[in-house]
C-alpha cells in the first residue's frame, strides 16, 4: 500500500522514499527536459526536487497526489535554475542560412545549446495526463517542440507544460505557481501566441515515427553510407533545414544541404556506418566515420520527416551528448562486418 510506503518515507526510511518516487523519476525528468532543454540540466533539476522532496515530506498534506505534488516542486527548481543558467539555443537562431561553401564557422563554446533527449530516458506513463491535454507527453518531447519553449518566459514554460502536457486546470497550475487562474490563463493565451507565431501548434508536433517515416530515414542512410549525395538530395524536402550545434552555421535547400555533405565526404572520406538509435520521440542514427581499422563514433544525428522527406536533420557531436546514448564509442570489423566497442 502506498500509504504504508508513505509514513514509513516520512518516518526516514529511505529505500521506502525510494519506491515512493521510482514510478515518477522518468516522467519528471521529462518535464524538467521540456522547461530546459538539456538533459544534463534535467538530471541536475531532479535530484533538486528528489532531495527537496524527501527533505518535505513531512509537509505533504495529501491534498494532491503524491505525482501532482512532485510536479510542482520539479517545476519550481526548473525555474529556479533558468533563472541562474543562460537560454538554451539552437543555430537557427543565430541569423541567416551559411554558404556551405565558405568555411565552417567554429564552434561556439560559449553558447548554451539544445540537448537531444534518449527515448530510453523517457518511458513515461501512458493515459497519466489530465483531460485538458493538447499534447501528448511522449511527443511533446519533439526537438522542435522543446527548442521553442526554450523562446518563452520561463512562467509561461511551465503554465504551458502544465495546462497542455499535463492537463491540468487552470485552478491547478495557479496553486503550484503562487498565482491566480486569470494570471495561469493570460500566460497560458500568451505562450501559445508565441508558438503559433514560430510555427509550433498541437497539430505540429511530431506522431510516434511511423513505418513509413523509418522507411524514409533508412533509404537517406543507405544513400549516405554509399555515398550517394545525388540519392541523398531526392529525399529532402524543399525546405529542409540542416544544423549542427555547437557549430552556429546552418544550411536551409536540397542543394546547399548536398553542397554540405560534399564538403564533409571531402574532409571525412565516404566510408561511413551508421546505427539506428531513437531520440526525442524520432527517427535517429548514430554515425561512425571509418578511421584505419575502425569506425568512430563521429555524431548523433536527429531526423525530421514530414510527407515522405526529410524536412530537418539535427547532427549533434559534442562528446558530452553523445554519451547519453547507449551506443559503442567505436565500430571494430570483424569478418567483414562492424562490431560495437565501448
């Protein structure tokens, strides 16, 4: 029984507050993932609320659920962290497409970038959101979905996350956050003008990835892997849009995303292996660039597939984001055939 669970956490059992927050920690880090944008900050933001929590507990007065209540307080340290940590981007915000024929800009260190998210980090409940929900928890974990809510006042992240990923009331998120309903309301119109404005509404954001979607993503990797840039360019849609962080260029077109590749094939060589991986709820490869005897793990890269082309590919290569993902740092050939190595 959870109320045994309960008293026995507040009596100072911890292996008991333990089994009390276990079947919470995914989805929470998940929230903490959408309000930030970065699952290291995520990570750091729910140990906060873990420790916040236990130190609390006596103070629980069971007028929410034990779930409701640990959303408040991880909402709370996500805010207070924004509060102490720059706004996470990506290059799209930097200015306008780069000539993927001038020079690649370096990276830029000290800009604070958009993280991609593990779908093995996720797991989150199904059916735990309330009525009110517009979005759906596991798809509201899309890399274009978060990057935009990192574009809100942070009170409006979280009324937003709240109201139409959480489902709840207005009366609900105005408790949690030390406010009114009319101020919850006013925020919640507001957050979603913006969205709207950047181009992010409920019915953008991304469905489960379909077979038809992993079908696209499989004939771009052969293509790649054979090196096939003019195959490569049939998949893409007319707008595609290229990016790397941390490197602030990005490239927007077929050709100038072809014209990229060129120069990548030219530095990097054609002979590349990649492995399907899955991240933010979509299609994703990890990518290997052969080196002597072995492929090393070169870049995660993120796929967004819309009426079967490849509307947008996000190549992460910063070695702290890589090793979020269970992938082998190193592709062996053993008998003709590449083998993981961590």
């Amino acid at each position: 029984m959870i109320t045994d669970v309960l008293q026995a956490a507040r009596a100072g059992d911890e292996p008991a507050f333990d089994r009390l927050v276990a079947p919470h920690r995914a989805e929470l880090r998940a929230h903490c993932y959408r309000m930030l944008g970065s699952l290291h900050d995520a990570e750091d933001a729910l140990q906060e609320t873990l420790l916040r929590a236990w130190r609390g507990l006596a103070r629980f007065e069971e007028r929410s659920s034990l779930r409701s209540w640990l959303y408040r307080i991880a909402t709370n340290c996500c805010l207070r962290l924004i509060e102490r940590r720059p706004k996470r981007v990506l290059p799209l915000d930097y200015g306008p497409a780069a000539d993927p024929h001038d020079a690649l800009a370096p990276p830029l260190v000290e800009s604070v970038w958009v993280e991609p998210f593990p779908d093995d980090a996720l797991a989150a409940p199904e059916g735990m959101a309330g009525p009110d929900a517009r979005y759906e928890q596991r798809e509201a974990i899309e890399l274009a979905f978060v990057a935009a809510m990192q574009h809100l006042p942070a009170r409006q992240r979280a009324i937003l996350l709240m109201r139409e990923v959480l489902g709840w009331s207005a009366a609900e998120a105005a408790d949690a956050l030390e406010t009114t309903p009319a101020a919850v309301n006013s925020g919640l119109q507001r957050a979603r003008a913006r969205l709207d404005a950047l181009g992010i509404g409920a019915d953008h954001v991304a469905e489960p990835v379909t077979a038809e979607q992993r079908t696209v993503v499989d004939r771009y990797v052969t293509a790649f892997v054979a090196g096939d840039l003019a195959a490569v360019g049939q998949l893409l849609a007319q707008d595609v849009v290229l990016e790397m962080p941390p490197v602030p260029a990005w490239y927007r077109g077929p050709d100038d995303y072809v014209a990229f590749l060129a120069h990548v094939f030219d530095r990097r060589g054609t002979d590349w292996q990649m492995v399907p991986v899955r991240s933010n709820g979509q299609a994703a490869v990890a990518a290997y660039v052969r080196e002597s005897e072995t492929y090393r793990l070169h870049s995660l890269q993120v796929f967004t597939v819309s009426a079967g082309r490849v509307a947008g590919t996000m190549v992460f290569t910063d070695p702290a984001t890589l090793a979020m993902f269970a992938v082998p740092a190193e592709l062996v050939r053993t008998g003709g055939t590449p083998a993981g190595r961590r």
